[in-house]
C-alpha cells in the first residue's frame, strides 16, 4: 500500500508545480479550468477530484510558491559571507528572477496581491505571512551588520529593514510593470547606498 501512495504524491506535487506556470503567466482571473486542464493533462472530472475547485489549487499553488520562495531568499540571507554581499546578490537574485524568466514576470506571490489581496483573504494572509517571515529574515541581517560595523547607521535593524523590503517590494512591482532593467539597478544602487554609504 504504501509503494502506491507515492506515485501519487509525486503525481500531486508535479500537477501544483505545473498549474503553478499557468497562475503565473494568466493571473487567477484569467485562467480558465479548461487551461488549467490542458496544461495539467487531467480532466476536469481529476482536477476536481484530487483538489476540489480551481480555486483550492490556486492556494496550493501559492502555498508551495511562499514555501519554495522563502526557503530560497533565506538561503541567500543565511550565506557566510558578509551582510553587504549577502544584501547585494539577494537583490541580483530578484533583478535575475524578473528579467530572465520571460513568460513569468515577477513574483508569482506580489502578482496574486496586486490582483486580488484587496478581495481575497486567503491570499493576502499568505503574502502577509511571507513578508513577516523575510522582514524577519532581513533584520537578522541588519542586526549582525550593526553589531560588526558593516552598517554605521543610528537607525534600528527594524528601521532599516523595513527601508530594505519597501525598496525591495517597490521595486519588484516596478519590473513587471515597466521592464526598466537600468532603472531596476539604480533602484538596486540607491537601497545599498542608503544602508551602507556611498
């Protein structure tokens, strides 16, 4: 019995990880069952069966995009290098992830918020959560470079990583939007020198 459980487990993961591309390149509104089934390769009969509405597929999809996504900036957050690089390839990261992935602009997570947080507290409370956790992420960060020096700001590690995710968020949104890579790296350029000087 459980040799038959994991094929479709691995079935289950791969279908989020697919209907995930088709949320991302549509938005929630503009993607119909019929994609969702094409894409996937279920019926529509499957596609209800194993998640119970487009809608609760659309949550799983989120869910394992917050998990992936947080697990990835926190690696970058965590690396044994100092808090100026670390920052550094944190932002080169975002300015890679929304310039070099063509079809899926941005992040599948800001997208979802701009489309449909202010209706829709599922997922606004899962963008909330994300942003609490990377806050928390960041200031760990600022707190390490006050205490070594790095930073030689009087503002707070809260202060300056609330600074630090506004710029980072403002400037996401402003790269699905516009495409400006020059203007995404001065956008880059700016938040550093803001934190460590010029």
């Amino acid at each position: 019995m459980n040799n038959r459980g994991r094929p479709r487990e691995f079935d289950y993961s791969s279908i989020v990880d697919v209907a995930m591309k088709t949320f991302w390149i549509r938005g929630y509104e503009g993607c119909s069952t019929q994609d969702l089934c094409s894409d996937t390769g279920l019926g529509k009969g499957s596609l209800y069966n194993t998640f119970g509405s487009k809608y609760e597929l659309y949550k799983q999809v989120l869910e394992r995009y917050h998990e992936m996504g947080i697990r990835e900036q926190k690696k970058l957050l965590d690396a044994p290098i100092p808090v100026k690089e670390r920052l550094s390839h944190f932002l080169g990261w975002a300015l890679k992830e929304d310039f070099e992935n063509m079809d899926q602009k941005g992040c599948l997570l800001i997208n979802a918020s701009v489309e449909r947080a202010n209706h829709d507290s599922m997922v606004q409370e899962i963008f909330s959560r994300h942003v609490e956790l990377l806050k928390r992420a960041i200031e760990k960060v600022m707190e390490e470079g006050l205490q070594t020096g790095e930073i030689s700001k009087n503002q707070s590690a809260e202060e300056l990583a609330s600074l630090f995710l506004s710029s980072y968020y403002g400037f996401r949104v402003l790269n699905v939007s516009m495409q400006n890579r020059i203007l995404a790296e001065q956008v880059i350029k700016g938040t550093m020198e803001c934190i460590f000087g010029a």
